[in-house]
C-alpha cells in the first residue's frame, strides 16, 4: 500500500535539491552546502556560481567530488552570465567569456557534474541600446566556441530563463542554434512572471530541453497597472504546484527539482496595461498573454509574514533575513517531499 502510494505521488522518483542562492545570505562554501544538504537527506545540490567553492585548485575540487560522492549527493555546477554584450556581464572579473565558459565547464567535470548552469542576462537586455536578438546571437556564438571542449568533458550548458531577460520561445531558439547535443534548459518556474508568462507554458515549450531546474512559487495579482508578482515558499503563491509537478514527472522526471527560494522582496509590477511597456515584448502572441492573465485574475497577493529589507539593513536585520532564507528553504523543501512526493532519500 504505502509503495503504491509513493509511485502515484506526482514528484515519485524525482531527485531533490537546491540551489545555493537559496541561502546566499549564509556564505558558505562547497563542503558545507554539501553537508547541510545530507543533514536533509536531499539527493542533490546546485553550485550555481564559482564563488561557493572555497578553491578551484584541482587538489580542492577533487576533494569536493569525493565529498560529494561520500555524501551521496548530486552535484549540478553552475557559472553566472556568459553573455559579453550583456548588461549584467563583468567583464572585469570574468575577463573573455569564451575563457569564462571553459573555466566553469572544467570546474563542473573535475566535481563530477554532468550539467553547467549558466543565464545569458536580465531584463534589462529587453530595452538597451542593442535588441535583444543581438544578444541572443552573441550567447550562441560563445556556445558554439566551446562545443568541442563540452563534448570531450562530458558536461552540458544548461541556460536558464533569467530575471526577465527571455520568454521560453527565446531561450529555446538559443539552445537550437547552439546544438542540443549539448545545450539544454535550466528552468525556472519563478522568473517567467517577470516577462508575463505563465510558468506552465514555460514548462511547455522547454519541456524537450530540461537538464536542470530552478523551482520555488509566486504570488500573483491583478494590480492597477497590470499585475503584481512577489516570490514565495513553496505552497504560499498561486502557481498549481501539484499540477506542475505532475507534468514535471512526465515531460522530464531525469532532471532534479533543485529549489531556488527567494524570499525577502516586496511584490514587482509588471505593467502590461501600459503602452510603453510592450516596446519589450514586439513578438508576443496573444494567446501566451491570455495564459498569464488568467493567472493574475485568479491569484492572490502573499498575506503571511515576512521580513523584507531594501538597501543596506543593519546587523540585526541581515541576521533576520539569514534566518528566513533557511526557514523558507527547509520549509519548502518539506512541502516538496511531503505534498508533491518528490525526493529520493528522504523516503528512503
């Protein structure tokens, strides 16, 4: 009975992890999100930037995959924006993103992950001086320059739906014109409301190309200008979760269900109502606007409890905010094993 329980939960066989921005505000490093993350029985863990690893010295990172693999745990690596037109590259401290690109992939092969996490850029790529296509044309051509390398490491790039920078019909042109054979998708449920899309036509339409995953939920609302969209543990916001993972299971139960919580930020308007704001959004079609509509006009604003802090907060309240990023992260991670059925060794 209790077997055939856990094969219909809609997250049965699905790994479970999360990813170190979670709790960013804790600045640990590759050995100890590595223990904490075993000390939950998770499956897996991301190392989304090449800032959680205490060194990248080859003696280090092969003690982080020995770690790993004494823990029983999964690792997904990860680097930051490897576009070089984009806003949010830092040319000063990742130099050539070619160069960059190679970095990451070497780091990801000598801890023993098969998929590198990496986004193009943000939202703000939609309206500055070069279109966004331009960019998209420059992220394949730095994926394109490290094909070969990728393939003899064995790791795929898996490029994520970033902080508004591109829909999922962007995102999958990039991985077509790079080469699927070694370009995929790092989903995030929660960054599409930035760019008025339903999270489930994002699982959709990425579904053939999902490595990896970046999931957490969002209150969203109708506003006067538009919507509203505010980020939240699992189970506090409007997305049908059940639902989604139910089609998670279908469409790519390979891929982990790495958690990226994010908490701690008043809700952001999406201005859609307003004439200036489609100047970002030229090709987009109606019905996936519909989608996200009724999304908005059926949710509800966030009306728990939570510490927000804009600029710098002082100690008391930057200890405040360390404390609910685990707070929100362990209890999120609950609501996944417990309500969606996901993760492997917890049930074990």
């Amino acid at each position: 009975m209790a077997a055939a329980a856990a094969a219909a939960a809609p997250g049965a066989g699905i790994k479970l992890g999360f990813d170190t921005y979670s709790i960013n505000a804790w600045r640990w490093k590759d050995i100890q999100y590595l223990d904490y993350a075993a000390s939950l029985k998770l499956d897996t863990v991301q190392l989304s930037s090449l800032s959680n690893y205490e060194s990248l010295e080859p003696a280090h990172l092969a003690r982080v995959k020995d770690h790993a693999a004494r823990l029983g745990i999964e690792i997904d690596a990860g680097v930051g924006c490897i576009c070089p037109s984009s806003a949010s590259y830092n040319q000063a401290a990742q130099g050539d993103a070619v160069e960059y690109m190679l970095k990451g992939l070497r780091v990801a092969q000598a801890v023993g992950s098969k998929v590198m996490r990496c986004f193009m850029g943000s939202r703000a790529d939609r309206r500055g001086a070069l279109p966004l296509e331009a960019h998209m044309e420059n992220t394949v051509k730095v994926f394109r320059a490290v094909r070969s390398q990728a393939l003899d490491l064995g790791v795929k790039i898996a490029i994520e739906n970033h902080s508004g920078d591109m829909q999922a019909r962007e995102l999958r042109t990039i991985i077509e014109e790079a080469g699927k054979d070694f370009v995929g998708a790092c989903l995030d449920s929660g960054n599409p409301l930035w760019t008025i899309e339903d999270p489930f036509v994002t699982l959709e339409v990425l579904a053939p190309y999902v490595l990896t995953t970046h999931i957490r939920d969002t209150a969203v609302f109708e506003h006067p200008r538009g919507a509203a969209v505010q980020w939240v543990a699992l189970g506090d916001g409007s997305i049908d979760l059940v639902r989604f993972t139910e089609l998670y299971r279908r469409y790519f139960p390979h891929a982990p269900m790495q958690l990226e919580i994010i908490t701690g930020r008043k809700p952001d308007v999406v201005p859609y109502l307003e004439p200036d704001f489609w100047e970002a959004y030229p090709k987009m079609p109606a019905w996936e606007l519909a989608r996200f509509v009724a999304l908005a006009r059926s949710g509800r604003p966030f009306m728990g409890s939570m510490l927000m802090a804009e600029g710098r907060p002082g100690p008391a309240i930057r200890e405040a905010l360390k404390e609910q990023q685990k707070m929100d992260l362990e209890r999120s991670l609950e609501y996944a094993m417990k309500t969606l059925g996901v993760g492997v060794r917890w049930k074990a």
